[in-house]
C-alpha cells in the first residue's frame, strides 16, 4: 500500500519540515536546500500563498517527500493530493477528510489533544496522529497515552526544534514536526546558515 511506504519514510527520516513563508519562491528556495541537506519531508501549509503551486513544483523531485499541512476539509485535501501531495496533515480531526485520503490511499496525520480525539481519528484509519500544540504536553505524554491506546503513534508539533526533538524522539515519537525554526534560521542566517542548522539537526538523531 502506498500510504504504508510513505508513512514508513517519514518514520526513517524521523524529521518533517513544517514550513510556512509569505512568499512562494521563497518557499521553493528553503526546500532545496534542506532537501539537499537531508531533510527530505516537507509538509506544505496551506496558508502560505501559492500553496499548491509548491507542492506541484516540489513534488517532482526524486529525493523528497511532499505533504500539506493545515488542511482543514476535504476539498482542500483532494486538491492537495491531486496537485501532487503524498500525505495529508490538519490541525484537527475532520471526518470527510480522513475519508478522501483513504480513498487516495494517502496518510491524513490530524491533529489531536486528547484520548477522546485520538479514539475517534483512529476509528476513521488515522494510524499517527499529530500531537499539538506539542508545547502543551512533555515528552513523557506519549507513554502516558499509549497506556490505554498502545498501538497509536505520535508526531508532536509545535514547539519541536532543534533543542528538544531528541526528547521527544527518545520518547518514542514516530517523528517530530520542526516548524517556524527553520523560516527563521534562513532569514537570519541564510543559506549556509541553513545547511548548518539541517546538518546539527540530523547529526543528533
């Protein structure tokens, strides 16, 4: 199944870029650099301007994987995944979502906050679930539920960078979502400021 091979690469990788710029070239230029440096999932948000224009574009590359990211219904999703977008992530859970990317065979990773949410995303095939805001939990929070739900998996995002995500990978995270550090990074240190965070980044796994 395609949706298993995909969710398998981003449990090697062990690292999703969670990007958001103003700016569609901008976008396109943050991803290849770090794709080119190894981080190779890149979830797409749909707030930034041009979104599926990004994920087409980004999409034809070899060596990555390309995801959108604050879908929040399912025509949103099936435009995503048409355009090109290989795994689908929300914020929450929504029903008619769950049922598109099913029906593409593509992974839709929603995002939850309690046992309640996580019970009801599972019953629709959600097999890893975001866990955010991921601030409002520690890394011991993914024991904690898989006491009553021991076969869910968890992507926190959400406060995840570069000094915390081993926590949370020790923990038992099936990945961590890595969001506006890396923005931030490129505007204040440039590319090769980039390179050199993605390499730090990687090189702790």
């Amino acid at each position: 199944m395609k949706s298993i091979e995909t969710m398998n690469q981003i449990n090697r990788s062990k690292h999703v870029a969670v990007m958001r710029t103003e700016d569609k070239q901008e976008f396109i230029d943050i991803a290849n650099i770090i794709i080119e440096e190894g981080l190779e999932i890149i979830e797409v948000t749909l707030t930034t301007p041009q979104a599926m224009d990004i994920i087409t574009t980004l999409s034809q590359k070899d060596n990555a994987l390309i995801g959108a990211g604050t879908v929040l219904d399912s025509v949103s999703a099936r435009m995503a995944i048409l355009n090109g977008a290989k795994f689908i992530v929300s914020p929450s859970f929504d029903k008619e979502t769950a049922q598109v990317a099913n029906l593409y065979d593509v992974p839709y990773v929603p995002g939850v906050m309690t046992v309640k949410e996580m019970i009801e995303a599972m019953k629709y095939g959600c097999k890893v679930l975001k866990l955010f805001p991921a601030t409002q939990f520690t890394p011991s929070s993914i024991k904690d539920f898989r006491g009553p739900l021991p076969t869910t998996e968890f992507i926190p995002t959400g406060g995840v960078g570069k000094k915390n995500h081993q926590e949370w990978l020790d923990a038992g995270s099936f990945a961590v979502g890595i969001g506006s550090e890396i923005t931030k990074v490129y505007e204040q240190y440039g590319a090769e400021g980039l390179k050199q965070y993605v390499s730090e980044l990687k090189g702790g796994e």
